[in-house]
C-alpha cells in the first residue's frame, strides 16, 4: 500500500442533482463517447471530493477502457490515479491486474502522443510499487523510441520509479548516462542531465568535464540544469572549482536572458575576485537594459543592490553604466536605478553623477517626457541627497534647482525648498546668494505651501539691511494690485418710471457692487490671489516673516526712520489681511488660528522695544528647533546606516557549529534556493516556547458536553492551522463524527471536512488550514455533528475563534511627506475617543504603539519636554502589503485625566474597524495602578 496519501484539491461540482451509481453505470454501458467523456468526468470529480463508488470500477474496465478516443483515454489516466486501488485490508485489488494489462498495452501503442501520455500517468502513480513493476521492461523500452516526446517522458519516468522505488531499476544511472550520450534531441538531454544531477551527481560532473567546450553552444534548458549542478557541486571539496568558474564566466554571454541573470549569481557565489564581480555586475546591467519586462528589471537591480552592498568598492568605476539605466520609462525601474547610484556615489565621482542628473532634470521641461513629473520630483531628491552628503556640489546644483521653485508640479517645487531650507542652514557661505535668488523668484511661485517654506527661509536668513529691505519690496510686488482708472460720476438724467413719475438716476447706484466684481475678477498677484483664495495660513506665515524681518532690521540698522517705516509698513499688509478675511471679497473667513497667530505679531511690533524675550523666540529660537530637527535626522540616518552595516548575529556556546560558518565571505550567499524559499515563507523565523504555545489555545466547548474540544490556534504566513483536540467524554462509540468549521471575514476554508468514528473515551487530533487574504479581524465558527444511539443526528455548537490581526500588522517607517500623501488619499477613517486611568500623554502613546503594533514617526524630540499635549504620527504595514496610518492627539486635564481621540486611516475598511478595536480592547484592558 502506498505509504502517504496524495493530496487532492477540492473541485466545486455545478450539478445540482448527483446520478446514481445504476444511472452512471448504464451511461458508461450504453452510451457514446461523448457520453463516456461526461459520465467519466463526474465520476471523477466524485471521487476527488470523497465519494469513490468502488463498484463502478469493474464497468470502467469492461466499457471505457478498450475504447480508442485519446480524450477518454486521458481522462482514464486520471481516474486510475485517483480511483481506490486497494482493498479493505490494503492489498491490491484484483481488478487492477487488468489495469496494469492495459497500461502495457498503451506503452506499446504505434501512436507516440498515447506512449508519451502514459508514461507522464507512470510519473502520477511512482508510489504504487506493485503497479509499477510489470511495467518497467515495457518503460525501459521506451527510452529506445524514435520519437523524442517519448523518449523525455521515458527519463522522467525512469527517474521517478527510481526516487521511490530504486530497487525496481538498480542499473538506472548507468542506463540514463549510456542514454546521454547517444541523444541529440535537447529536451531529452535535459530531462537526463537532471536524473544525473538528483540521482548520481558524480555522472553529472563527470558529463559537464566530457562536453565542456560544447556547453557555450547548447540549448538554454540544459544550459540552466548545467549551472545548477555546479552550484550544488561547488557546495563540496570540488577538485573542478576552477573550470566551474571559468564556464559559468563564459555562459555571461550566453543569448539567453535566463541563463546570463543564473550564471551571474552563481559566479558571485562561487568567488570574490573583483574580476569576476566586475563582470557579474556588467552582465546584470546589460540585462536591465535589454530586458523588456519592468518586473525582472527590479529582480536584477536587487541582485545588483546586493552585490553592491558586499562589494561596493569594486562598483564604484560602474556608476555611469549604472545610470544610463534610468533611461527605463517605468518610474519604479528610475527609483531603484538611483538609489544604487546614491549607495555608490563618492567624493571621486559625485560631480560626473550630478551633471548626469542635471542634464535629465533639464529633459523633463520637455512636454513630450513620459511621466515628467514624478521623475523629476525623483531627481530632485536625488539631487538634494548628494548636495547635503557632499557639500562641495551644493553650491553647484542649489541655484538650478531653484529654477524649479515655480514649477506647476507641486511635490517637485515643495522638495526643491525643502533642499534649499537644508542647504542654507548647513552652508552658510551660500545664505547671501540663495536669499538673493528666493527674492527674486518670489513672483513666480504659484502654490501656497512653497510660498510658505520661501518665507520662513527669507524670515530666518536674510541677516543684512539691504537683503531685508529687498524682501519688503518683493512682498509688496507680489501683494500689491495694480492700479487702475477710478469709476467717474456721470451727470444725473432723469429717467421716466412705470408709474409716470420721474427719478433720477446716477452711475454710483450700483458701484459697490460692480467694484466688488470687478476686484474678483482682475487679474491679482500670486500672493494677493492665495489670501483672496482664503489661503490665511500662508498670511500668518508672512505675518511671522515680516516680524521678524523689522525686528532683525531694528538691530542691525541705527535708521530709526526707516525702522518705523518698515513697522508701519509690516503691521498694515497684517492688518489688512486680517481685514480682507472679515470682509465678502475672500471665498472663505479667515480661521481664528491665523487671526490669533496675525494679531500676535501686530502685538509684537507695537510693543518693539518692551518685550526683549519675545524678539528672542522670533529671532534665535525657531532657527535653533530646525537646526536640532536637521541634527536628529543626520543622527537617524546614522544610526540607520551602522545598523545595517554591523548586523551582528548572538548565538550561545552550545549551540551547533556549521561548516558553512568557516567558507569565505559571501560563499555560501545565493546558493542555496532551498534556505531561500524558508526565509522567504518565513519557516526559519518561527521561534515558539511551550508558553506562547498554550496562550495560543482556545477552548471550543464546555467540560460538561459529550465532546471537549480545544483548538491550538497557530498563524504561518498567510495561513492559519487549527489544530484540533477533541475527547469522547462518553460511554459510546460516536459514528460519522464530524467537525465543520465556517468562517467570517477574508478567511477561507481550506480542506472539506472528514467523516470520523471516535472509541468511548478516546481521543482524536484534527487539523484545519484557513487561507488569509487581508489583514481584517476574521471569525472561525463551527459544529461537531455525529450519530448517537438509534441513527439520531447530534449536535454540539463550538466557541467562536477570533483571529487576532496583530500577527499579520508589523512597524514600519515612512516619510512625513508620504505619511500626509497617504493620509489625505485613504479614505476609510475610524475615530476612536481615548478613556484611559493614565496620566501621562507619552506613557498612553507607548501603550497604544504596544497594543497596535505601530512605529511612532514624529521625532523624539518632537514629543519630549513637559506639556499637557501631545500629537504624534503613527504607522504600520500588514503582510498584505496594507498601509495603516494613525494619529494621536491628546491633551491632560486640569484633573490629571487623558482626553482625545485616535484616528486610524487605511485604503480598506477592515483594517482600521480592527485597529480602532484593538485599541478599545486595550483600553479597557488597561487597569488602574496599584
């Protein structure tokens, strides 16, 4: 009897009436092919869900199988594999003498396509020992066909009646070697190289070494099998290394793309000579380029970000051949391609690198660019990160990059002045000819947020009396309207009304409201349009800048006349702001926020010299937050970076040596694809105690019931097993037991459940897979139905499993700015107001963060100190590739209490109804402090 079961799959059978045994067997009796072909379906899907009807066995035999139809011959194969083959007491039954009778018959067959059919069946049954062996002198036989379909079906099936049963075929290697030699057709030489390299790999090498100057020239197929046993080869003391290395250098200019990425990878990991990586790098670069598939673009340039990150100083001189990359049209290909390039860029080589990058920023002022925005909203980062780690370039690219500040593309004019607000901190020397060049474009910006950063940059660092003095004339250019012609009074004329009686009438009538039509319809400045637009948040920002600016002015300047001027000045444009927000010429009233922040600054002015401590907050203060922002991103950055360069791996004293821990750096990297797939599924990072194992048990029914059961409840991956308890507490034998499970949410059943018969007493273990496909609190419920005495159906109904969704959300990082993308594009929110015992704002949100799984983004210095409030950013992504952003603001009452609320955005509803309930359930979890 075979030793394991094969696993099947489930098929949804549409009939909505299943036929008799007697109705299927008269079909296969008297009806036609076509009849034959539908009957031998069903019967087929029959079995595969559980119900094999044994006795149709026999009539299968004596109608199906002498007919001549290849389609009904197919399907037979098909019902052979999966049809009952032993008895009761697992022995083979008699009528499969037949069956094996006409499987020879086949294998004999004049017709190739029914020869090379069967031997694919052999392959389905290489577990049935007793099947098999009339068989093999009939299969042997084959290999010896003119055909080549079935002579390589012929290998394949030698090979696996020989992985199972070696003893049917002991001289199998030596036959496949013979057979080898004498082939020509490539599939077939394939199909028996991979015998070689699973079953006698000494043949495999000993083939490679006899045909070595052929390999170059061979088929793509065999190519590959060949680098893969000389991986796997390598892994041992091989005499033949070198020669190894030198084909696999020469297959880097084989013609096939699959071929030239394999033979790469396996060079890198068979040597490090800087040659050799030299060469390896060059063909994964003449891949990206020739390859027309976006997605093995990104697989190569990830092969190649890991060879860099080994062999960085041996790439360096490749760092054009690397860019010439970004030419790709697909902008994730351009991102990838520049982050390398940033990894590799250097003091040596960062100028030929900028000028690069310089010539495609110019490129996408072209209307025709595909994409040219967001690729250049790239290169403008890319640039600002060169420029800060190479401050000698800075002075270089600053001032073309500033070109971009009125750019219609507002993400690409927003990172340009985030640059510039860095630079101009960190380079000092460039303070006078950046604010020069910020003054003057000021008229050509267009949005609101450049608008504000450019001000905040002209408030801080223009630091001489003409810079300042400049500024006040640019501001009043761009807030000034033009004038015009003043509405003239015509003569008074009577007019005659419908009464008969006389009025006079005059152009002023309506001239309040046509003046009011006239201001909303003339052309304004820019500035003028965003406070009219009801942009008041950018007024408070130039309120803020022009404070400072007279404040700044008063210092450095003794003109005590041009210092009122500048006052007076400074205070009217805020007035008049705060004016225009009250009145029906802006689309929108200007907010209390700004009103409050604009009349601050107007105090200010008014009270110039009363209040010295306020001039030092709008002076010295607000320059030294950005400063320490700028020192804890360097510091982060930093720290990122060590991380990832000293990984350090802890292990006790006891623990088991490996040899592989002594090969050379890197050798054994990229061998392997066995340890590949664990650590991509995730099987090698499973570490479970027996105490995590038993808070992982859920009880399904009470002590009292017939049945106990209780359900270790364990997530791998995407899949969650149950794995199930149940204890017969009766006296009886329970017939036809049987556990149904249902579920609620993105979960989804596996496996049909079995039918079982449970001894009084005793035991039985029961497993379940469930399938995930989203990241949403799911439910498992179910029943145990069985017969009890007198053929009566009973029931016992099962606890509910809720799936905790914490084992599928992991922390993760991302950007301000992509963390306010996302906030505004996600449009599923759940509010949940906080009620908590804690005092503390910091210790609520470490709770939160604890309970929700979620990294905090907002800088540690940004939440520390003393204060009653706190609002911090969070973030977290799921296995599912899901995003979920929360934001916390809190305030601590006079009464020492926590108010406020959490807010959680996601692109999908399930996540953020799961979050916001993890975080009720650990609210109320949360006990007062002893």
């Amino acid at each position: 009897m075979a030793s394991e079961a094969s696993c099947w799959t489930i098929i949804s059978d549409d009939i909505g009436e299943i036929p008799s045994t007697q109705d299927l067997r008269s079909a296969l009796q008297k009806g036609s092919d076509e009849v034959k072909i539908d009957t031998l379906r069903k019967i087929i899907v029959s079995t595969i869900n559980g119900n094999p009807q044994p006795t149709l066995l026999m009539p299968i035999i004596q109608y199906v199988m002498p007919s001549r139809n290849k389609a009904l011959k197919k399907l037979l194969h098909f019902y052979w594999e999966v049809c009952p083959k032993y008895d009761d007491n697992g022995k083979l039954r008699q009528e499969m003498i037949l069956v094996v009778n006409a499987v020879r018959n086949d294998l004999q067959h004049p017709n190739e396509y029914i020869r090379g059919s069967t031997l694919r069946f052999l392959q389905k049954i290489s577990k049935d020992a007793e099947l098999l062996e009339p068989l093999i002198p009939t299969c042997r036989s084959c290999l010896e066909h003119r055909h080549s379909y079935v002579r390589k079906n012929a290998v394949f099936a030698v090979y696996t009646i020989y992985r199972e049963f070696e003893h049917l075929i002991p001289d199998a290697p030596e036959l496949i070697q013979t057979f080898l030699a004498a082939e020509s057709d490539a599939t077939c030489k394939r199909n028996a190289f991979v015998f070689l390299a699973n079953c006698a790999m000494p043949r495999a090498v000993e083939y490679i070494m006899q045909v070595f100057d052929q390999i170059p020239s061979m088929d793509e197929l065999l190519q590959m099998s060949i680098i893969e046993v000389i991986r796997l080869d390598c892994k041992t003391d091989t005499a033949h290394k070198a020669r190894h290395i030198l084909l696999i250098s020469e297959l880097l200019n084989a013609s096939s793309h699959a071929v030239k990425y394999e033979a790469a990878t396996t060079l890198t990991s068979l040597t490090q000579n800087p040659a050799a990586i030299k060469a390896a790098a060059a063909c994964y670069i003449n891949l990206v380029s020739k390859e027309s598939d976006n997605n093995a673009k990104i697989i190569v340039l990830d092969r190649l970000d890991a060879l860099r990150s080994r062999h960085g100083h041996v790439l360096d001189p490749m760092i054009m051949d690397i860019l010439q990359l970004i030419s790709s049209a697909d902008l994730e290909v351009r991102r990838k391609a520049l982050s390398i390039v940033l990894s590799l860029t250097s003091s040596r080589n960062v100028e030929d690198v900028v000028l690069f990058l310089k010539k495609q920023l110019q490129k996408t002022q072209d209307e025709q660019f595909e994409k040219a925005p967001e690729y250049r909203q790239l290169l403008i980062q890319s640039i600002h990160i060169c420029a800060v780690k190479f401050s000698e370039i800075a002075a270089t690219v600053v001032h073309a990059l500033m070109d971009f500040l009125g750019d219609s593309n507002n993400p690409s004019a927003l990172d340009v002045v985030a640059f510039v607000r860095e630079v101009v901190e960190k380079f000092p020397k460039l303070r006078t000819t950046i604010c020069e060049k910020l003054i003057q474009t000021l008229g050509e910006i267009k949005s609101g947020k450049v608008y504000r950063g450019i001000l905040w940059i002209l408030g801080e660092y223009a630091e001489s009396v003409p810079e300042i003095q400049d500024t006040f004339q640019q501001v009043r250019k761009v807030l000034e309207e033009e004038k015009k012609d003043e509405v003239k009074a015509e003569p008074s004329k009577p007019r005659v009304l419908a009464d008969g009686t006389y009025a006079t009438e005059t152009a002023f009538t309506s001239a309040s409201a046509a003046r009011l039509e006239a201001v909303k319809a003339a052309a304004k400045p820019p500035l003028r349009t965003l406070i009219l637009g009801g942009d008041f948040f950018t007024g408070s920002v130039l309120s803020s800048a022009l404070t400072k600016l007279v404040l700044r002015h008063s210092e450095l300047s003794s003109d005590k006349k041009k210092d009122n001027s500048l006052k007076a000045e400074a205070m009217l444009i805020m007035v008049s702001i705060i004016r225009v927000g009250q009145s029906k010429f802006v689309t929108v009233p200007i907010d209390e926020d700004s009103s409050e922040r604009i009349m601050n600054c107007i105090q200010t002015l008014s009270e110039l010299e009363d209040k010295p401590i306020v001039h030092e907050i709008f002076l010295r203060d607000t320059k030294a937050a950005y400063s320490k922002m700028i020192h804890a991103q360097e510091q982060k950055a930093a720290e990122k970076k060590e991380s990832e360069t000293s990984k350090q791996v802890a292990v006790q004293v006891d623990d088991l040596l490996t040899f592989r821990q002594f090969s050379k750096k890197g050798a054994e990297d990229l061998v392997d694809d066995l340890e590949d797939v664990g650590r991509a599924t995730g099987a090698g990072d499973v570490t479970e105690d027996f105490i995590s194992n038993l808070s992982r048990i859920s009880q399904l029914t009470g002590f009292s019931d017939p049945i106990y059961a209780e359900a270790y409840v364990k997530i791998h991956g995407f899949d969650i097993l149950l794995d199930v308890l149940l204890v017969n507490q009766t006296a009886n034998t329970l017939q036809n037991l049987c556990l149904d499970f249902a579920t609620l949410g993105d979960l989804k059943l596996v496996e049909r459940p079995t039918v079982y018969t449970i001894a009084p007493h005793s035991f039985q273990s029961i497993k379940a897979t469930i399938k995930v496909s989203s990241t949403e609190t799911g439910v498992i419920f179910g029943s145990i139905l069985w017969e009890g005495p007198g053929m009566s159906e009973q029931c016992v109904i099962l606890n509910d499993i809720h799936i905790d969704i914490m084992d599928y959300i992991k922390p993760a990082y991302c950007t301000e700015a992509q963390f306010r993308s996302m906030w505004t594009e996600f449009e599923w929110e759940n509010r949940v107001n906080v009620t908590t015992v804690m005092s503390d704002p910091r210790e609520y949100l470490r709770h939160v963060m604890k309970a929700t799984n979620m990294s905090c983004l907002t800088p540690e210095g940004a939440i520390s100190g003393e204060c009653d409030f706190l609002s911090a950013n969070m973030y977290a992504r799921s296995l599912f590739g899901e995003d979920a952003l929360a934001n916390l603001s809190v305030e601590r009452t006079d009464a020492g209490t926590i108010v406020g609320h959490v807010r959680i955005r996601s692109k999908t509803q399930g996540i953020a109804l799961s979050l916001g309930d993890r975080i009720t359930m650990a609210q109320k979890d949360n006990k007062p402090p002893v």
